[in-house]
C-alpha cells in the first residue's frame, strides 16, 4: 500500500556535538518534531503534500530559533528582509516572494502569489502591496526582535560582512527553513523560507526564493528544498540540477542528492544541504556542513529527528 513522506530542516552549518547546551539542543528538537508533526497530520488524513509543506515551514517560521519568520536575522540597515517559495510537484506550479517585511508567514504570501495570481515571483514593494490588497497583517518591528540575532548583527553593522545565521565564527551556520513531502497520491511539494543572511546588503536576494536554485519540484523527479551559502546555490542552480540527474541521467534520489551537495556544490565553494523527496517516498538529508537540523518521516513510518552527522 502507498504510504507518505516527509522531511523539514532548519538550517545546515556548524552545529558541532556537544556546543550547545542539552536544553538548547532539546528545544530545537522539540520545535523540529512539532513542524514535522503537523505536516504529518496532514498527509495521514489524505492532505496534499502542498499543505503539508506549508503548514510545516509556517509552524518553523513561528518559531524564535530559526531564521525564517519570526526569528529572521537583521540586514546591514536593521531591518529584516524575508525570502519564501513554494512549488506543487504535480501543476509545476510555483510562487515566491522575496525582500518582505512585516509578513508573520512568507510562506502563506508566496501560496497567495501562486494561487491567485498569474505571477511566479513577486519582490518588494509590488509583494508588499500584494500582501496589504490581501489584508495580510503587518507585524511590528518587535515581533522579528530576537537578542542573539540582534547581537550578531551588531558585531558586522558598519562592516561589509554579512554572515550566516547563529555564526559563533563568519559563515559557519544557516538558520532557513525548509520542507518536502510525498502525500497518498504520489504527489510531491517543497517550500523554503529565510531571513537571509545577518548584515546582508539591503536587496539582497538569496536562493531560497529562486525556484530551481533553492527549491524545485516535480512529480516525475523529486522536491527538493536547500539551505546554506546562497550565492553558490544559485549558482549551481542546485535544487534543479538535481532533478536533472534523476531525469537525464536516470539516477536514484540518493545518488543524485549525493552527487550534488558533495562533489557539484564544493567545486563552486558552496557548503551547506538539502531535504529531497521523490514520488516513492524515498528520502535524502545530505550535507557538507557539520550539521542539519532535520526531522523526516519515511514511507516505512519510520520518523528521526537529527542535528548531528550521525
Ligand atoms: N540559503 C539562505 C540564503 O542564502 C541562507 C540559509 O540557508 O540559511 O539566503
């Protein structure tokens, strides 16, 4: 009998065994298992994988210790400036919004960009004023406040660093979130939301929003969704470029996924991962950073919740 997946992920980086401390770790954990179970819910009760997708990143945007939503990272003016996009598997259908502020979901007005409007990608002023025709609430200042992440842009304000999410040192942790499921029918979604990058230059515009560089997906191959060093991902228009090694090359998820994050991606200079899923079921978490925080639910019912490389 056809079963479910899913898988969501919260950011690759330096996430090193035993340097955050047992509660932290926990608390992750816990907000981890938490996303994954709504998308869960979802798909058990015959829900589509685009649901699924959504719901799960918004309950991650929802949440303080990512840098999407409520816990985006400051850009170099103080501000924070969101990315979100989300793709149907099965219409390759897609909407996206990037340069947002104010949005509590990025995620939903990326849906609403795909659904009700003839546009793929909405940036801006012109996706702000989408959001205010659609009577999205806009959040205040206050609400994306976070003291870490205020911190670490403080150290880089008047610098021209940027830097990746929760960096003890420059460019060692991301903080986007991601997800991608396989629902009972066969169908595949991915969606992906960030803050971006602590001190960012204003305009900025990652991978995450760009389908096929951050997310991509397709029924016949895989939905993908990544995290790590923007630019690279662009670059190596990574998330189609894997479900061109499963369409042109015949490969399996796995090897294809393989193939990417740690032979493709790391002769650009890129670091960092990617959630897949295909229209089996099978799944792949890779990355070339010490850690993923990551939670999935396989087509065996079997369901892990992992930081570390092991
Ligand atoms: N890929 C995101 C960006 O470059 C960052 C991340 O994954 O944390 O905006």
């Amino acid at each position: 009998m056809r079963s479910y997946s899913i898988a969501i992920h919260g950011g690759a980086g330096t996430l090193v065994k035993g340097m955050m401390t047992p509660e932290k770790e926990a608390s992750y954990k816990s907000a981890l298992k938490k996303a994954l179970l709504i998308g869960q819910n979802i798909l058990e009760q015959k829900g589509t994988a685009l649901e699924a997708v959504q719901r799960s990143v918004m309950a991650l945007e929802d949440s303080p210790l990512f840098n999407a939503g409520k816990g985006s990272v400051f850009t170099a003016n103080g501000s924070h400036e969101m990315d979100a996009s989300i793709m149907d598997g099965q219409t390759l259908k897609a909407g996206a919004v990037s340069l947002v502020t104010g949005i509590k979901n990025p995620i939903a007005l990326a849906l609403d960009v795909m659904e009700r409007t003839d546009h793929v990608f909405l940036a801006g002023a012109g996706a702000m004023d989408f959001a205010k025709h659609l009577n999205y609430q806009i959040m205040e200042d206050s609400y994306f406040y976070d003291e870490l992440r205020h911190q670490q842009w403080i150290e880089l304000k008047d610098t021209a660093n940027f830097q990746l999410d929760h960096s003890q040192k420059k460019d060692n942790k991301f903080g986007t979130v991601g997800a991608v499921a396989c629902d009972l029918q066969g169908n595949l979604a991915a969606a992906t939301s960030t803050g971006g990058m602590t001190n960012k230059r204003f305009g900025r515009v990652g991978d995450s929003p760009m389908i096929g560089a951050g997310t991509f997906a397709n029924n016949a191959t895989c939905a993908v969704s990544c995290t790590g060093s923007g630019e690279y991902f662009i670059r190596g228009v990574v998330a189609y470029d894997l479900s061109c090694l499963i369409e042109y090359k015949g490969l399996s998820l796995e090897a294809a996924a393989m193939e990417v994050v740690h032979n493709r991606l790391p002769k650009l200079g890129g670091d960092g991962g990617l959630i897949a899923v295909d229209a089996l079921g099978n799944i792949a978490l890779p990355f070339n950073t010490e850690g993923m925080y990551r939670a999935s639910r396989n087509n065996m019912g079997k369901v892990e919740i992992l930081i570390y490389r092991n």
